[in-house]
C-alpha cells in the first residue's frame, strides 16, 4: 500500500540556521512527490514538486528537495531559515491518479 | 487570478444536523477534490469530481458526498454529524484531475467545522 512517513513530528531550529525535513514513502512504481506548506488557520501551499528528471527540484521560498529512489525519500531542505518559515510542513505522494496521499506533518519552530 | 475559494470560514453545528460545504475552484480548472484534515493529522482524501462526475473517493462513510455543478464548483454534505467529523475541510482544484504529465492540485485556505 501507498504510504508516507515523516518521522519527525516537531523541528525547532534557530533562525539563519539549515534545515532538512524527512519524507519517506512507499509506492511501487514511480512516484509524484510533493511538499506542503500550512500555517495555522490555512490551506495548503505548494512548495515543489517531482515528477521525473532531475532529482534536485528548487521551490519557492529557497526551498529545495532531492528524490533519492534508492533510500525511498524525499527531503526537504532549507540553506537559511527565516523566521517566517515556521508552519507545518507536509510530503505528498500521488499514485498518478487522482489523489494525494500526506504524511502526517513535521511542524517547524524558528527560534529567534 | 483568484485561487481556490471555500465558504463558509468555520462552522459550529451539533451531533446529528447536516452541513454543506461550497467550494469553487480556479478558473478555468475542471477538477475538484475534498479533504478531511483532523487536527494533527495530514489530510485525507474524501472525493475527486471531473467533469460533473465522481471519479474517486476515499474510506469515508456514505453520510459524506458531494457533487459538482457546470460551473464546475462543488459542495461536500455531511449528514448525521458525528463529534469525530470536527476538522478542517480543504478542497483543491486541478486542470484535469490527473497527477500524470504534471499536474498539480491547488488548495483553497479551508471550512473549519466543529461538532459539539
């Protein structure tokens, strides 16, 4: 069965340090994969998106993830962390059809 | 362009009543999908609609459907509210429905519901 796992339910970093979230998931073929953000009382912004090709894809906001097949992740990274970066964050599989499948969120704390 | 738009913001009802959600979707987008998000979880997919018609839906009971007008906005009800329904309700819109070639489902910002 389809599944992600974001082993870390909390992350509190200083402001101006790196960042990497961990997504890992489980799909057996080729998957769409996906990172949310949400700050409280919103929806769902995209930040990127892997659907083939380069491994390393960029997003907005100085986000970037790499898809490694053979560790089955997608990571989230960060170089510098703003303070406004802190919301919960949330990996995506889509199974090429028509829905997404979530982890269950890593919600970041930006110390100042 | 406007994004994905969802009313009401927040909704109290109590044990047992019904409610309706409305979502209307980017212009020009033809898909609408439905989310469940209870607090601390990520969400968890209820319906897609395509074209007016139900292509997908999640391990929810049958209190919960929706449908999808030619102007491609939609509703989700929700009948017989139970206390364990208290979430927030995204609905997302794509182009086409398909995650193949690309596509990207977008989010409206969500009708929180609380059932006391």
């Amino acid at each position: 069965a389809q599944s992600v796992t974001q082993p870390d339910i909390h992350i509190t970093v200083s402001e101006g340090a790196s960042l990497e979230l961990r997504c890992n998931y489980s799909y057996g073929a080729t998957p769409y994969l996906f990172w949310y953000v949400q700050s409280p009382g919103q929806g769902l912004q995209l930040l990127l998106k892997y659907f083939s090709g380069d491994t390393l894809v960029q997003g907005i906001k100085g986000f970037e993830a790499e898809f490694k097949r053979s560790q089955s992740s997608f990571n989230l990274r960060k170089p510098s962390v703003h303070w406004s970066d802190a919301a919960e964050y949330f990996c995506a599989v889509g199974p090429g059809t028509y829905k997404y499948i979530f982890g269950t969120g890593t919600r970041l704390k930006v110390l100042a | 362009d406007a994004g994905v738009t969802q009313s009401p913001t927040h909704l109290i009802k109590t044990r047992g009543q019904q409610v309706t959600l409305r979502c209307s979707p980017i212009s020009g987008h033809k898909s609408v999908s439905w989310y469940q998000q209870v607090l601390g979880q990520g969400p968890q997919f209820i319906f897609q609609y395509y074209e007016k018609e139900e292509r997908g839906r999640g391990n929810f009971p049958d209190r919960f459907s929706a449908r999808q007008f030619p102007n491609y906005s939609s509703e989700l009800n929700v009948n017989a509210l139970l206390l364990g329904d208290s979430a927030l309700y995204l609905c997302a819109s794509s182009l086409a429905g398909g995650l193949e070639g690309g596509e990207t489902q977008y989010f409206g910002p969500g009708t929180r519901l609380l059932v006391l």
